[in-house]
C-alpha cells in the first residue's frame, strides 16, 4: 500500500524571466524528504509548473451584432507555443533532451549518512545516454521531453503541450445572427507539470524501499538550467511552408461575385482534409495575419484577426475560418473577387513563468522487508578544456570501484556532446584498450567499445547512429547532429587507476566532461 506526499520545495521558484532578456532570479531548489517513513524513490519525482507568456498578442474587439458590447472584449489571441532547452549557443543548433536535462547539478545528503550523491554537469550526462537508451521511435514519440521535433504531421506542425487546442468547433462560437457567444470553445494556454523523476537523477533514486528513518532527514538540492530554458513561438510560415500535397498551408480558395458591400468575415482552405483536428495547421482563438488581393483594388491592407470558429464540410473535406470583424468590404457594384490567404502572427514573442516547485513522494505504508542497505550506481564528474588544441593528451586518475567510463566533448559552456571526435585512444594504467589502435569516431570498433561498455553496466543499448534530433527541423535535416560520446569499460580494482587519453577533434577540443560511474552500498 502506498501513500503519496507532495512537499512544497524549502525555497520559492515562482517567477517570470525571457532568455537573451531577462535573466531568472532562482535557479536553485531544495526539498527536505521527512525522517519517519520508508519512500518509494522510484516513482517519486520533482514538479516544476511552467505556463508560457504571450506579448505583442492581439486583443479581440469590435461590437456585437445589432450595437453593444462584443462578449470577447479583454480576451487576447493566442499562437502554439512550444518549449526548448538551448543546449547550444543558438537554438536551432539544439536537440531535444530529457526533463532530467533541466537539472544541471544535483545532490543528496542524509543526516545520518552524510553525502550520498553528488552529480556535478549531470545534463550532458543525461542527454547522451538519452540517445543510446531510446530508439528512434521511442526518441519522436516521448511526451516527457524537452524540445519539439519533426513528427508524422508533417513539416511545421509541431505540437504544442501547453495549450488545451480547439480545432473544430462547428459553430460554437458563433450565434444565427452572427454574434460572437461567450467564447468557452477558445483555445487557451496552460501550464505543464515537468516532472524530473528522482530515478534519472540519482542512483540511489531507484531504491523502491528508501528508510529514511534509519538515513534520518534527507535533502535534496538542484541547481535548475533555467538560464537555458526558453518558451518559443514555432518558426512556420503557413503563407509558403507547404503539405505534402504542395498546396501552402495558408492558401485560400477565391471568392467569386461577390455583392457590393459584402462584408467578407470568413475564408475557406484550399487543402482538402481527411482528418482535420489532426492536420489542421490552424485553431479557435489563434491570432492570425489575412492578407491577399481583390479584381478591382488589388492588394489588400493586412488584417490581423482571432480565429472565432472554424467549420470543416465533410462533403468538400475543406475548412473554413470565421472571424468576429470583417476581414475586407467589397466596394464594386458590379461584384468583385476576393483572393486571400493566411498565416499565424510571427510578431507575438513567449516568455516563461514559474509557477512552483513540488517533490511528489511514494511513501511505502507499513513495509516489511525493508533492506538494511542499498547497492546503487552513482557518478563522480571532473570537468576538462582542451584549450581549441586539435590533438590533446590528458591522464585522469579514476577511483578503485568504477565500473564504466563516458567522455563527452562539448563546445565551450554548452550542454550538448556535439563536438567532433576524430578518434581517441586509451589505456588503463599504461595498458592500450584497443591493442594499440586508433578507435575512430563511427567505426565499427568504436560501436563495440560502447557496446561493451553497456554489456559491463547492465543496461539496454538502443540505438548506435550516434545521431540526436535538432529542434524545429523537418525529419530530413533534424538528425544533423552528432553524439560526441565515449563509453568504456572500467576494471574493479584495489586502488586508484590511472587512464592516458589521447583525442584529436577536427575542429579542436574545447570541453571535456568525464562521468565516473560507481559502485557504492549505504
């Protein structure tokens, strides 16, 4: 039987901050675990609540029909937005990364054990064996990730997790005569519960039976990348990124004849749909820009308008888009052509808000069993530069009870291990691991090592392209980046080891991190 706590964190996270404007206030949480119960480490996890910030989104005004009040008067506009960590200087350089990415050092201490981890740059860890544990299946379809990538909806539409979306609303919004209702049917931002589970963070974190009254009070303390964190408005264009039809997202169907003084308050796509709520790049309550031209007054002045509703013809498979104001007047009496198109409003910028910070705890009520000490894997890190050489030699001593060994090269102060691997040699207390070879980067040599590596620890290995997903890229360019990872196996011995590595990088070594995987028993 279990019961489950939710413990405020010792420190407020609750803010507001934009990257490259505002920088976040707090990047450190703490929580206190109670000394009176046996957890489930396992299943708990860290809940940080984040909702985006719209600005520059427009407000949606006008009259109702017939003079008064227009029901939506103070309702602002919204656009997808979606969520990233900048694991590289520039954004679209980054890849998609675990929630644990999100931490960027960790630690936990009971007061009856002292320290039991400690896990400096655990993000650059985390996100490299995020890319050999998952296939690439289970890499597009995970939920629980930071980053948007390319999916089977096709080039630009990237889901968006912190929006409850209205696609289809047939109506709902709109009354007979024309009146915009009180709009319950909008599309409205939300915000996500990220959960950082305690098992991806810590060794110790997969102990189903933690007894923290033999360990006594237990804290745990982040240090959060919230510097690297940013909301963000996808980078689509509708008015010329295409379906796999060829026909632009934005195009619209013209409008023929049509009377003087008719107040043009709607378009048609003219994508023919199968599913509309699935492929449907637009939704109630989205700000938009209509633009396009007519027979007699050419181009148009740009309107910028909130979707009202949105009407799909089952017969025609085409959708239509309804808007409270008229889009444009037809002003010929001997009718007139209306040929326009549409697109999402690239002015409307997101920033983050923070809205706290929870541990959500498994306790485990009356345990029996509960085991006098716990076996896990932890991980001691030392930090390296290569100072742009092409070639370094670097020797590292490494502790008696490690049992593997990752090296990730990354450019200068960024997360990802991105940074070229020409080859690398290395020996074990003066004893070459690969007969006195080069193990290039890719080569089927260098495969086995990182599979031996796996072998050794226990652990599923996944997928060997060596390859992670950049972010807002269609499938054919998002797999352009590549992992920069080595992973070998480490012998248990008595004393300390000494390893010499040798690496030579084609475009010189910049950062190094090397992550010590140990055995240990509290």
């Amino acid at each position: 039987m279990e019961k489950v706590l939710r413990i405020q964190s010792d420190n407020s996270l609750v803010q507001a901050f934009k990257i490259g404007t505002t920088a976040p206030t707090q990047k450190l949480v703490d929580f206190t675990i109670p000394p009176d119960g046996v957890y489930d480490l396992e299943k708990s996890y860290v809940s940080i609540a984040i909702k985006p910030i719209l600005a520059n989104n427009a407000e949606a005004k006008g009259l109702a029909a017939g003079g008064g009040a227009d029901p939506r008067a103070g309702l602002t506009g919204i656009v997808p937005v979606v969520s990233g960590l900048k694991t590289q200087a520039a954004t679209d350089e980054s890849v998609a990364a675990p929630m644990a990415c999100l931490v960027k050092n960790c630690q936990m201490y009971a007061q009856n054990k002292g320290m039991i981890e400690s896990v400096r740059r655990i993000d650059t860890l985390k996100l490299a064996q995020h890319y050999l544990e998952k296939d690439d299946i289970e890499l597009q379809r995970d939920l629980n990730q930071l980053g948007s990538i390319a999916n089977d909806k096709g080039a630009g539409l990237l889901g968006s997790y912190y929006m409850d979306k209205r696609v289809i609303t047939e109506g709902d919004n709109i009354e007979p005569t024309g009146e915009t209702k009180d709009f319950t049917s909008a599309s409205r931002l939300v915000a996500r519960e990220h959960k950082i589970y305690l098992k991806d963070l810590f060794g110790i974190g997969k102990a189903n039976m933690y007894d923290a009254v033999r360990y006594g009070k237990t804290q745990v303390h982040l240090e959060l990348n919230l510097d690297k964190f940013e909301m963000r408005v996808p980078n689509v264009n509708e008015a010329t990124t295409a379906f796999a039809s060829g026909t632009n997202m934005g195009a619209c169907d013209t409008s023929a004849n049509l009377a003087n003084l008719t107040l043009v308050k709607e378009i048609t796509l003219t994508e023919t749909f199968d599913n509309p709520e699935f492929y449907c790049p637009f939704f109630v309550g989205e700000v938009v820009l209509v633009n396009g031209t007519s027979s007699t007054q050419g181009a148009f002045a740009q309107s910028r308008q909130v979707i009202d509703d949105i009407v799909y013809d089952e017969t025609t498979k085409k959708i239509t888009l309804k808007f409270r104001d008229a889009l444009y007047i037809i002003n010929n009496a001997g009718g007139e052509t209306f040929s326009p198109n549409v697109k999402r409003d690239a002015a409307i910028t997101a920033s983050v808000e923070i809205l706290g910070a929870e541990m959500v705890l498994t306790e485990v009520v009356n345990p029996t069993n509960v085991p006098a000490s716990l076996d896990y894997i932890c991980y001691s890190t030392e930090e390296d530069v290569g100072n742009s050489l092409a070639t370094i030699n670097r020797q590292y001593k490494i502790e008696p009870n490690c049992q593997s060994l990752f090296i990730c090269s990354c450019d200068s102060g960024q997360i990802s291990p991105d940074r070229d691997i020409e080859y690398y040699r290395l020996a074990i207390d003066s004893i070459d691991v690969s007969g006195n070879r080069d193990i290039p980067w890719g080569r089927p040599i260098y495969h086995d090592r990182i599979t031996r590596c796996y072998k050794n620890r226990n652990v599923a290995l996944k997928n060997l392209e060596m390859k992670m997903f950049r972010q807002d890229r269609s499938q054919a360019a998002m797999r352009g980046k590549e992992l920069a990872v080595i992973g070998e196996t480490m012998p248990i011995t008595n004393v300390e080891k000494t390893i010499n590595l040798e690496l030579k990088n084609d475009a010189n070594v910049q950062d190094l991190k090397i992550y010590k995987e140990l055995i240990k028993t509290i």
